[in-house]
C-alpha cells in the first residue's frame, strides 16, 4: 500500500502543481490586468423583435493581454469568481458601463437600456444596494437606464433574504434579468417570487429553432408563461433569420445576436448609434 501510495504520488503531483502554478500564475496576471486598465467591454446590440428597432446593448468584458490579445471572459470568469477577483472587476464593469451608457445620452443618442452581466460574489457582498447606486450617482446614470443580468442559481433556494435584496435594488429604479433561463433547475412559477422585469431564453434553446420540435415547444411555452406573469422575453444568440421569424411570430419581445451584430468596441457602437457607422 505504502509503494503504490508513493506512485500514486509520484504519478499526480507534478500535473496537480503544474495546474495549480498556471492558476496562480493567471490569478496574478488577472489581479496585474486590472490595475493596468487591460479590460475593455464590448456592447451587443439587442433589438425590439417585433419592430426591428435598438433598444440597448449589453456590455461583455474582455481582456486585452498585451501578448495574447483579445481574451474571451469563457478563458477568466471562472478563474475571477473563484479567487473573488470577480468584485473587484465587476464593479470596474458596472462602473465603466454606465459611464458609457451616460456618456451615449450627452451624445444626443437615443435613451438605450445598458444591461450589465452580475456575478454571484457581487450580489453576495452586504453592500450591493449602496454600491450600485453609487456607481449610478458617480456616473450620472438614469437608474431606469441599468439593467443587471442576474442567474437563476443565484436567487435560487436563498429564501427570502434575496426577494428582500432583490426588492432594494429594484427600489433604486433599475431593472432585473434573468440570463440563460431554462439551464438551471428553477420554474417561471418559481421565479415569480422574485421581482424581476425580463428573462432571456438561453442560446442553447434558441439554437435549434426552428428545426428541433422540442426546443420550438420550449421557447414558445417560455414566452407563454413569462407573459402570463408580465415578464418580458429577450432571446439571446439569434444567428439566423428562421430564428428570429420563429420567436417573433410566437411573441417573442426582443433579441440579441450574430443575426444582427457581434459585441462591439464602443468606438464602433458610436459610430452606428450616430448613423455614421456599417451594420
Ligand atoms: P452571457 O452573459 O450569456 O453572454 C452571451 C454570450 O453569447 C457572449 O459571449 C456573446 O458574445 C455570445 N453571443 C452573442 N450573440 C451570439 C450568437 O448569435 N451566437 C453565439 N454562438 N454566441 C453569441 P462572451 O462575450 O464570450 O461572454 C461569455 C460569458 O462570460 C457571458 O455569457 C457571461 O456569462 C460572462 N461574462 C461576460 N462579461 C461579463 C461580465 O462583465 N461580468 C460577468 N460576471 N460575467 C461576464
Ligand atoms: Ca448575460
Ligand atoms: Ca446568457
Ligand atoms: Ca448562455
């Protein structure tokens, strides 16, 4: 036992340490990252699906690693919810989406809806409520103007402390979504505790529509009872044409993907918004 013990050991350790150096190794340039200003966001448009027309965007981070380039959150999320870095840069997220978003409204660009991905950790902080709003006062942010993309394992099994916490926040004026509603374990008649304005359909159900007969039955019974419960729906990774046509016609609110446009710089976001730019 003790020799197969010793290989074992020998047989794990050096991959166990090689992945715990990597993951030390990419705490630290996360933490280095986010004092050199090495994030950015992207905006992706997100459209009324009845007219056709822009009612905001959601911001998505990325990081600009000056040897790699541009970096998908997919590869540092994770990553920053686990070591709690996730506060800290969502807060630089939150911060610098309204600052966008007020800075769109000096423009003379019409009032969009700025909707801001929050992780668990965030909302786990005491001091949530006072934070966001003073990230709305700080950047002079119509508060009706924030959305914040909340998770269903987020609210979920919390009791009533989150439809309290939930309660504040709506209280500051802002909105709530529910992001990739149908992955987790919770049912619309479950989430109408909650205080919340909009779900969107997860891409992985939108995918398939309109070929597949059972995510077709899922998409439309989704927009069924969020409306029943005056919810609105916010379809997200609409790629093609039939997709859209499919929720539309089955009434669908809005929707946000390649269809239409990837998540852009701001610089390139401006230049539609003014009219000026492609798309
Ligand atoms: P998410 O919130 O579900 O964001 C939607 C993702 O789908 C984005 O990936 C977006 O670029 C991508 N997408 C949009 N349209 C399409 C489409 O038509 N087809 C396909 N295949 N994909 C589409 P992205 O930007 O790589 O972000 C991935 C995830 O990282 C996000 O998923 C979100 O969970 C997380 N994330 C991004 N930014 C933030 C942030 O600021 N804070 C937090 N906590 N999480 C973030
Ligand atoms: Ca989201
Ligand atoms: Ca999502
Ligand atoms: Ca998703």
């Amino acid at each position: 036992a003790k020799e197969s013990g010793r290989n074992t050991y020998a047989f794990y350790t050096p991959s166990l340490t090689v992945i715990a150096n990597e993951k030390l190794d990419l705490e630290a340039r996360l933490r280095h990252a986010l004092t050199q200003g090495e994030f950015l966001l992207h905006y992706q448009p997100q459209l009324d699906i009845q007219s056709g027309g822009l009612i905001g965007c959601e911001a998505l981070v990325r990081w600009n690693n000056p040897q790699q380039g541009l970096i998908s959150p997919a590869r540092f999320i994770p990553l920053a919810e686990e070591t709690g870095l996730i506060v800290p840069l969502g807060e630089w997220v939150l911060r610098q989406a309204c600052s966008q978003a007020r800075a769109w409204l000096d423009a003379g660009m019409p009032n969009l809806s700025m909707a801001v991905n929050l992780s668990a950790r965030q909302l786990q902080q005491p001091d949530i409520v006072a934070r966001v709003a003073a990230i709305l006062e700080e950047t002079g942010l119509p508060a009706e103007t924030l959305k914040l993309e909340l998770t269903e394992s987020m609210i979920m099994g919390h009791g009533e402390e989150v439809v309290v916490l939930l309660q504040d926040l709506k209280a500051l004026g802002i909105r709530l979504s529910i992001d990739d509603f149908g992955t987790g374990y919770s049912s619309l008649a479950y989430l109408k505790r909650f205080p919340i304005d909009e779900i969107k359909i997860d891409q992985g159900f939108v995918h398939d529509i309109p070929n597949d007969s059972n995510d077709n039955q899922i998409a439309i019974a989704i927009i069924g009872m969020a409306h029943g419960l005056s919810l609105k729906v916010m379809a997200e990774g609409v790629e093609t044409e039939a997709q859209r046509d499919f929720l539309a016609q089955h009434g669908c609110d809005a929707f946000q993907g390649y269809l239409f446009s990837r998540p852009l710089p701001a610089e390139e976001f401006t230049r539609f918004l003014s009219g000026t730019g492609p798309l």
